[in-house]
C-alpha cells in the first residue's frame, strides 16, 4: 500500500502478459526502444524485446470511500482475445488478500468501457451476469456509455454482460469528464482512445498523482506520443492527448500510476531536451513501489 497524502493506493493485478511491440502498435520503430533502453529496462521492456503488458486494477481509500479504478476482464469468454478467456477468480483472491471483498467496494470507476477495463464489474451467478460489487455506485462517463450504447463496434465487446447489467441493476452513474468522486479524487478528460476516456487524478495533502487509464500503454509512448495503438478509436487525438499529457506531467514531481505499466506500475516523466524519460521510484524511495498484489 502506497500513501499519496491520506489517499492510499493498492495495486491489484490480474495478469501480466508478454506481447510483441507490432502486437500493440501499427508499425512502430524499433530504433527507439534502442535509444531509450536505458530506462524501458528492466521494468517496462524484456532482453528479447518484447513489452509486459499488466492489467490490473487500482484500489484507492479516500474520505472514508474505497474506489476501485477499473475491473480487468473477469472471468468471462472474451471472443477477440480468447487467450484472455476464462482467467478463473484469482483476481479476486488477490482482491481479498489486500484486505477487500466485494462488498467493501465503495465505488467502481471505469476510465472507459474496454473489455479489460468492466471484466469484473460483473460475475455469472445463475446463468446471469450481476454486479460483483454489490455496494458500489458504478461511474460510467456518459460520453462513453452513450458511445458504445448506440452500437458503436470496438473493444467494447464485453459491454453487453459487464456493463448493461449494472444500468439494469440501478447501480450506475453516468457522469461527466471533470467529476469530483472524492475531495482527493476527480476525473480528467483524455479523449482518443475512446471518445469518453478519463483519467483520475489524486490530490492529497500536497501530495499530486494521475492514474493514466488508456491515454497510454506503454511508457514508450511518452517518446512516441505519435505511435498508433491498435485499439485507439481516433488515433490523432489519442496522439494529441498524449503530447499535452507530457508537457503537463514531465518535470512536475506528480506520480504516473500507468494502466498497464509492469513493474511497480508508476513513476515520474522527466525531459531533457528532446529526451523523454519515464523513471520507475528505486525500491524504498518515497512515494515509492505501490503494493502490488497478484
């Protein structure tokens, strides 16, 4: 568990996976993973070239509320990725073995409606997808429900049974881009990825940290902001938020809490001329690894 101010911050991972960088971006140059090896090592690039990608989950304790920021996948059939079909309930033991069940979950916020983003904002039970955090209130952008609502086609593909059937049960709040969730907890606007993505930003006690969502998966994006993910809905915009997101962040001392970084998942952007550098905290430092469970 990592303190930002009074907000404490607890990592909870569902899978680590090791993909080809063509297997996430549309014809990336391999020359700047060589010019920027000296930092993408070892966390955020292996010896054989190939990135870890986390999906994994955030727990945030703030004001007396337990927020969760974003579900994974779940244990569901995942018909584009079947590879992430199926991953049994390890999430939630790890949930557990932080110190949380379901129904301490106070709120669930997804930065946007992608399969591994709601996986388990649901669970089966009697042949029927139910919310798996009973207590919670659900914040959905409404942007990004109205998106995917009116049939839009993407990554969404679990929006049927990870998404609906929380509407359905009264749980969710649609809300917009700048929502304050807690007096340390509000959204910020990083469109492109989706048309509705948000990121969270953390304030406490003079302590400042951003958990990125999908406005970047890998840090090697902070040296591309120009590299197309596969699953970017408008690729120039989701560049264009990527620049203003490294101008904003590099060199202000504010935390990256990054998505789908590896490693201890966060770290802090600094430039030097034309360098971008993305430092993962040296084991111990203050604000320091975030607990990591799973």
């Amino acid at each position: 568990m990592m303190p930002i101010g009074d907000v404490k911050v607890t990592l909870i991972r569902e899978t680590l996976q090791s993909v080809p960088a063509t297997g996430m971006y549309t014809n990336p140059d391999m020359a700047v993973f060589e010019a920027n090896a000296d930092w993408l090592k070892p966390h955020f690039m292996e010896e054989s070239g190939n990135l870890p990608l986390s999906i994994h989950a955030l727990v945030l304790e703030s004001e007396g509320q337990t927020v969760m920021v974003d579900t994974c996948i779940g244990n569901r059939p995942i018909e584009m990725v079947p590879q992430m079909s199926h991953l049994g309930t390890g999430f939630l033991d790890e949930l557990a073995a932080a110190g949380y069940e379901p129904p301490d979950i106070d709120v669930v916020l997804c930065t946007h409606l992608h399969f591994d983003h709601v996986g388990w904002n649901t669970i089966l039970v009697d042949a029927k997808w139910v919310p798996a955090f009973p207590n919670a209130r659900y914040l959905f952008n409404r942007t990004e429900y109205d998106y995917w609502d009116s049939g839009a086609e993407g990554a969404a593909v679990t929006f049927g049974d990870a998404v609906q059937p929380v509407m359905e049960a009264g749980l969710a709040d649609l809300v917009d881009s700048h929502h304050q969730v807690t007096g340390e907890i509000r959204l910020m606007p990083t469109p492109g990825h989706t048309p509705g993505h948000v990121s969270v930003q953390i304030s406490s006690r003079g302590q400042e940290a951003v958990i990125t969502g999908d406005l970047v998966h890998h840090p090697v994006q902070f040296a591309a902001p120009d590299w197309i993910m596969t699953a970017d809905d408008d690729p120039s915009r989701a560049s264009a938020t990527r620049v203003e997101f490294r101008e904003r962040y590099a060199d202000s001392g504010v935390l990256i809490l990054g998505t789908h970084f590896a490693g201890p998942g966060c770290g802090h952007l600094s430039r030097t001329g034309n360098r971008w550098v993305f430092q993962a905290p040296a084991p111990g430092s203050s604000p320091g690894t975030v607990t990591s469970h799973g």
